[in-house]
C-alpha cells in the first residue's frame, strides 16, 4: 500500500469518482444529468479536500512539539545560567575568599545548562524549519495534483 499523501489523495478522488459513475450508469441510464443530481465535480473536490485535510494533519503531527522545543530550549538554558551564577556568587561569599575554586563550581553549572539548552534548541529548530519546509512542498504538489484531477475528470467523466 502506498504511503504517499499525493496517492491518498488520488485514492479518495478516484472512489468518489468511481461511485459518481456508477450512479450515473445506474440511475440515470447513460443521460448526462450526473452532475446535477450527484453533486459531481464538487463531491470529487470535497472527498480530495477532505483527504487532503487529513494528510497534512498527519504530516504536522509533532511540528508543535520540535517549535516549543526549539523556541523554549534556550530559556531553559538562560534559567541554569543565571542559577549557575547565582550559586558561583554564593560559593565566593561563603569561602570569604576570591579564588578561582570558590567561583568555578557554579560557572561551570552555568556553561552546561547553557549548552544543553543549546544542544536541545539548535537540532529542534533546524528539524523544524526542515519539516515545514518538506510539509509545504507536500500540500502544494496535493494541491497542483487535485487542481488536474478534477480537470481530467470534468472533462472525461463529468461533461
């Protein structure tokens, strides 16, 4: 079974078109008053607009999640940050001193909440602007792909 949202598409057309001739064969016994009695071209465009609506849901599925990670990662990282500073400037008041190993303990929470702050945001937001990017082409090539369906149909099984 293909996987293809383009081929989803094609498959929803293609059954509505399917049953439009059918009835047309059926009821109306070969005269050409299908498409008003059946819907015809519009219920083709709404069974691939439909099935259209159906694959770029799944297509975005987890778009949000790599947006929040990439846009809210940084943060996180800025929070450790000033906690790590917070806790250098602590340690430098408690040892009464202003040495190196009273600060570093807390600089380097800092640089490493910053860095997994980074090493989440940088991949999560590359990831994202990817996917959107791929997601587009998709429902334009679904788009351009129903747009010749439908003519290919009005003017070989619905005129």
């Amino acid at each position: 079974m293909v996987h293809s949202p383009v081929a989803q598409v094609f498959r929803a057309g293609y059954q509505e078109l399917l049953q439009l001739t059918r009835a047309k064969r059926q009821v109306v016994g070969g005269e050409d008053r299908m498409t008003a009695e059946f819907g015809g071209i519009e219920n083709v465009n709404r069974s691939m607009k439909r099935q259209q609506n159906v694959e770029l849901t799944k297509l975005e599925y987890g778009l949000t999640f790599l947006a929040t990670t990439g846009s809210t990662s940084p943060f996180v990282g800025l929070f450790g940050t000033v906690w790590g500073i917070m806790t250098a400037f602590l340690g430098l008041s408690a040892a009464h001193s202003s040495s190196i190993q009273a600060v570093a303990p807390g600089i380097a929470e800092a640089l490493i909440t910053t860095a997994i702050g980074l090493v989440a945001a940088i991949p999560a937001q590359v990831f994202y602007n990817y996917l959107t990017g791929r997601v587009h082409v998709l429902a334009t090539d679904m788009e351009n792909f129903m747009s010749e369906f439908l003519n290919i149909a009005e003017r070989h099984f619905l005129s």
